[in-house]
C-alpha cells in the first residue's frame, strides 16, 4: 500500500540570522533566530531529519526502505533548506565530488535556488555576486587580500521568482537582505568561506587552502538567474528549475483550488505558502511530505505553493 511520509524540519541559528523565518513559518523552537530551515537533509551524525511515521533518521531511513526510493546511490543523494540571511554571508564556495570525496568523506556540493519572498528593500532587479574574474590563482589571491571585492567577483541579474544554479567550485555570498530563499542541491554540508568580516567564529573557519584548490581557471560560463516561467499541468502551475540526472531536480508547484501531479521518481514536497492536503495529508507552510518512487498521480488540494525536490542518475 502507498504511503506518504511526514519529514520533521530541523532549525538552525547563524551568525547571519534573524527572526524572520520564525515570524512567517510561525516556528516552534527555543533558538533565538533561525537562518535556515533544513526541509531535506540526511547527513549521517549532523543534520539528519526524522521520518515521523517511523522514527528513523531519514538516512537510515534511506537504506531500510530503499524500495521507497529506488535509487541507485549508496548515499541518500539530495537536499533542500528554506533560507534568509538576513546579514552578511561570508564569502565562500562548495567542493565537487571528487575533492570532497578525497578530503571530507563525503559528497560535494551543487546547488541552486530562488527567491521565494523578497525583502521589502529589494529593488525589482539586482545585481549578484556569483563566480570571479580572475585570470590564475596569483591574480585571486592578491585581491582577496585586498579585499577588492568589486574587481574579483563577477556579478549574474536576478530578482524574485528568479532561479540561479550554482556549480560546485563557484564563488558566492554577500549579504542576503532579509530575503526568504528556497536551495535544492547535493546531499552535503561542506563549505569553505575566504572570508567571513572578521567574525572569527571557530565553528567558521576560513579554508583558504580548500578554496584554492576548488577554484576554476577561468571560471566555468555562468549564466543569469532564469526568470520563472510556469505551464499548467492538470490544475497545477509547474515552474521547471532543474533537472541534471546525478545532481537534483527541483521545481516548484502552484495549486489554487485542485490539481494532480505525477512524477516517476521519489519527491519531497514542501510548503511554503498556503495551506491544503497531498493526497488528503494536509499540509502547512514550512512542513515537508515524501512521496514514493512509483507512487502514481498525488492529488493537490487547497491554495498551495509548494517546492519540489527529486532526485534520477542515468545508469550507463
């Protein structure tokens, strides 16, 4: 018999957070402020989500019912956060597979993600600092200790709604703003900051020696936040982000009064607006559904918005 999975959310502060998450999701917790909202993670000993209906941490979830995913990776592969930073950001990258799999024993890191909710300040299109322009790693090195940021980073358009993917390797950061974000990506934690406004926070350190060894030269062609474009589906509003087999696939999913969605592969669904049920299971913001491999057509009802994560590798 089909089933859908309740997925407990964990919260967690940073140096750059704020209240806002906890104001609009109405969260229950005792942290002071909350930056990000891990809706999807299973990172073995850290950050690891409990599956209500069994009690299991969603990676040993992941291996006793593998029937459920039907995945082909030893490692549950995905992850999605709610974020708002709502102060400065270090500066910072995520490693690929291959280095992270050498140096940390885990998965590197591809992500992208969108903004869900602008900042009352946010103009209608801004300017984002994403990938460098630098010639070798001389050239890097010199302006990060200049801290000339404007000649070192390159800068992509985005604005609300708009996507923006970022391969592993590339540059990122800066100050958030006070805007709520969705991130899909790769199942890993690992980040390595350069610089990070001299918090000098031991569970932050800087990792320039990482960093150097990440970096692309020149730098892999980057291309400006995707405006989102919706088609409709059986009563749903389908915005297609991404889907890269081996990396994730993330969409996000509109419904104002009924709808069906089908997709082959395992999904998680969270909301992040309104209010309505997953195949009768009912469903408010912040909260998370799994939905089986093979699960068949999920009925959406109510006024939602929910993001969608997912996961397929081509086997050769």
């Amino acid at each position: 018999m089909n089933q859908i999975y309740h997925i407990r959310p964990i919260y967690k502060d940073f140096v750059w957070a704020g209240h806002k998450l906890i104001d609009y999701f109405g969260l229950r917790t005792e942290l002071p402020n909350v930056g990000t909202i891990y809706t999807v993670i299973a990172d073995k000993g850290n950050l690891d989500n409990i599956v209500e209906e069994t009690g299991e941490v969603l990676s040993d979830f992941y291996k006793s019912h593998s029937s459920l995913f039907d995945c082909p990776d030893d490692i549950f592969p995905v992850r999605m956060t709610i974020t708002c930073n709502e102060f400065f950001q270090s500066y910072q990258l995520h490693p690929d597979d291959v280095y992270a799999l050498a140096h940390e024993g885990t998965r590197g890191k591809v992500s992208g993600a969108a903004v869900l909710f602008p900042s009352e300040s946010d103009p209608p299109l801004r300017k984002r600092r994403q990938g460098h322009r630098c010639r070798n790693l001389e050239e890097f090195k010199r302006l990060v200790a200049a801290e000339d940021w404007d000649n070192l980073f390159d800068t992509i358009d985005t604005a609300e709604g708009y996507f923006v993917h970022t391969p592993a390797g590339v540059i990122h950061g800066g100050k958030g703003g006070g805007r709520i974000s969705v991130t899909f990506g790769t199942n890993s934690d690992i980040t390595y900051r350069f610089y990070d406004y001299g918090r000098n926070d031991p569970k932050r350190p800087l990792n320039l020696q990482a960093v150097f060894d990440c970096l692309h030269f020149p730098e892999v062609p980057l291309e400006n936040g995707r405006r989102p474009v919706y088609h409709e589906s059986d009563g749903v509003s389908v915005c297609e982000y991404h889907a890269q087999s081996g990396e994730y696939v993330a969409k996000r999913l509109k419904v104002e009064v009924e709808g069906s969605f089908e997709y082959p592969h395992f999904a998680f669904y969270t909301c992040v607006a309104g209010d309505g049920t997953v195949d009768g299971i009912a469903i408010h913001p912040g909260e998370t559904l799994f939905v089986p491999s093979g699960y068949g057509k999920v009925r959406l009802t109510g006024k939602l918005d929910l993001c969608f994560l997912s996961y397929y590798r081509e086997v050769m």
